[in-house]
C-alpha cells in the first residue's frame, strides 16, 4: 500500500480500548525525538536531512535526536542515499524496538489478518473464509479469530519486535466500556476468543474501518467529507464528517439495515427488514425466482451473476440494474440526511464498477447532488481500516498523543 502522510485522528467514543495495557514509555523522549519518530512512522523511510527540514530542527538537535531514538531502537538505519552535493546520507525507519501490531477482520465470510510495523510495513498476513455465512457475531466468528491471532503469533519473528496492540473490526455495533454492549453483541468476540496479555485490544464496527482505509488510501483520499456504503451479505455505511468518523450515541450512525422499510400501501416497516431485502441472499432468491429458462441455468452467486452481466447476459444485466437502483434509493436517502457529497461504493456486490453509474444517477434523481465512486481498496478496505486505527493507538502509547 503506498504510503500517504496522513494523521487520522481516533475522535469519538466507538472506538474503545477493551483490555488497558500502555503500548511503551515515550514518556521520556524529547519533544524532537517524539516529533521523528512520528513522522517516520506516518511516511516510511527517510534521511536525516530530509526529516530535519520537515520538521523544522537544526543539525545538532537533530543529531541528538536521533541518538535518543536509536539508544532504544525506536530507528533503524537501513542504508544511504546519494545527496544532491555528492555527500552520502543515511536512511532511517522506525526500529525493530518499536514493536508491531496485529489488524483483524472479523467478517461475515472471511476473517482477514495482517501483522505490521508501526510505520504500516506488512511483516504477515492470512485470510481465512468461514465455513458458512454469519449473519452475525457469535461463537463461529469468535473461534475463527481466536485460532488466527494464535496462528499469527505462533510465526511471529525477533525481529518483529514486541507486540503493541491488537485491533479486531466487527461486523457488529460498538459503544465503548460500561454502555449495553449486550445489545450490540460485541462481547459475542469473547466467547470463543481470549484476547493475548500485555497489549491494548481496539474494537471498531467493520464498515466504519473500511470509511477510514478509503479516506486514507483509497477512493475518498483528501476528501473530508464523504459516505461509505457497503452493499454485500449485509449493507451498512460509515459517515466521515470534516474528518471525523461519526459513531453516534448507540454506535449506530450509518446503520442504514434499519431504514424503515418497506414503505408502501399497507406494508409496515419490521426492524433490519432492508438489509434483509439487500443481502445477497435474498438478491439471489430474486434472481433465481425470476431467470429465464431460455438463459440456461440460474447464477449460481453474485460473482456469477456479475461475471454474466459483463458477459451480456441481457437477465444478468436487469437484475443487477435492478439492484443499482435499490441501491441509488438507500444512497438518496442517506444524502438527504448527511449530504456528504461523495459517497464511495464497497462490499461483494456494492464494490462492482457496473453499480456506480446507476446509482449516482438514482440518487441525484431522487436528492441532492452527490459523486458515487467504486472502492479502490475492495475486500482490504475493513483490514486496512482497523490496522490504521491500531497503529495510531499504538503511537499514543510509544510517543503520547498524534497531533495534528
């Protein structure tokens, strides 16, 4: 992933730190050691001139600087660059002492690992697809995390330094300690899954994870403002407002599964019922229902379905126009509320090229202006997310609080 000088600030309460533990004793570097080691670790490798005219310091503080930084690890010298007046310089990144982190995304139907330095280096990584969908989060999605983290930590290296924290996006609400976390069911991950000693555990919803990789280094880069719309198994949307992710009170902002729906004649709106309608399950049940006889079989999945659609199955095609404007009707009604202006399109289905257009043009029909892109990031989106999110408390722990 390439690498972006981008400070995401955690601002809010959704993000929580389930098990206290500190990362590291920054505590007792100088301002300007601080003030490097953040910034290698934000942008990667660079020399000591290079970081000193960021930052504004002068040699012999620089120097000294450095000297504190390598007198505990927290830098590595990985080689020399040529200068421009024909001097060599030496290149720096955060050291080995600085420890890694461990991101996981604890998905419907896949949990996605990555193991990685403080400066987003992937040191490790594993996918493992569930045996069955999980609507929700319970018992199966809490033993196939706890079996991976331990199949991480098995392999782990010397050189991988100490671990700092551990980051675990679920497909569920989050509130931080002493709110209902019966009722966003978050505690599920406990069941089966024993979080390791000695290091912070950070919980965050899995689409509001994807929102921040998206902002950071994808589709929504130097975009303050935007929504980012999930449509797969489940639907859901995380909302990044003037830089800030929005959870809400209950954890719930850009819960958009419970919509009231439907919404015609006599219907009554039942609780979750358009997210049930949006899966992909049901969008199958539809499919299946109404295919063609003279088209041969019946898509035997989405991917099937969309590899058709781009084949020009004419029945393919339909279906999934028909699923853009379902879609550009949930979009315009989240634009009427929010108004984000961009809205990113991700998920096994929503993340599709051929869904965007129909849905921008649905939904500037039906509200106010608004762009509708598709996720540069696809299924890393959530996994990215939360290891941007762990680094960033990590950091906290080793040199104090990122500034802006």
């Amino acid at each position: 992933m390439p690498k972006r000088l981008v400070n995401y600030r955690n601002k809010g309460k959704g993000l929580i730190v389930a098990s206290a533990s500190d990362t590291g004793s920054g505590a007792t570097l100088t301002a300007s050691a601080r003030a490097i080691f953040r910034l290698l670790a934000l942008q990667g490798s660079a020399t000591r001139p290079q970081l000193g005219q960021s930052l504004g310091l002068s040699r012999p503080t620089m120097s000294a600087a450095m000297s504190e930084l390598e007198r505990i690890g927290y830098v590595d010298r990985v080689g020399e660059v040529q200068g421009a007046l024909g001097r060599k310089a030496a290149m720096y990144r955060v050291g080995t002492a600085a420890g890694h982190v461990i991101a996981v995304d604890a998905g419907s139907t896949h949990i996605r690992l990555r193991v990685s330095t403080i400066d987003c280096r992937l040191l490790h990584s594993r996918v493992y697809r569930l045996p069955s969908s999980q609507l929700m989060l319970g018992a199966e999605i809490s033993a196939a995390v706890a079996d991976e983290v331990a199949a991480a930590m098995a392999v782990a290296q010397a050189d991988w330094g100490p671990l700092r924290a551990l980051g675990i996006a679920l497909p569920s609400r989050v509130v931080g300690p002493g709110e209902d976390t019966v009722a966003t069911r978050q505690d599920e991950l406990f069941s089966r899954f024993a979080p390791p000693q000695g290091a912070p555990l950070i919980l965050e919803n899995n689409v509001n994870c994807a929102a921040v990789a998206e902002h950071v280094y994808g589709a929504a880069q130097e975009t303050a403002t935007f929504a980012y719309v999930q449509v797969g198994l489940k639907i859901g949307m995380g909302l990044m407002l003037e830089g800030r992710l929005l959870r809400g009170r209950n954890g719930a902002a850009g819960e958009i599964g419970h919509l009231a729906f439907p919404l015609a004649g006599d219907a009554r709106p039942e609780p979750g019922e358009i997210e049930r309608y949006m899966g992909t399950e049901a969008l199958m049940r539809r499919v299946r229902d109404g295919w063609p006889a003279g088209e041969g079989d019946a898509p035997a999945d989405t991917s099937d379905l969309l590899a058709r659609a781009e084949s020009g199955s004419g029945a393919a095609q339909a279906a999934v126009t028909r699923h853009a404007e379902d879609i550009g009707a949930i979009v315009a009604s989240c634009v009427a509320v929010v108004d984000p202006g961009i809205v990113v399109l991700g998920g096994g289905v929503g993340g599709h090229p051929r869904l965007a257009p129909r849905v921008e043009e649905v939904a500037n029909r039906l509200s106010y202006p608004v762009e509708v892109r598709t996720s540069t990031l696809g299924s890393d989106a959530t996994v990215l997310g939360i290891e941007k999110l762990v680094v960033d408390r990590a950091l906290e722990g080793l040199v104090g609080e990122l500034r802006a």
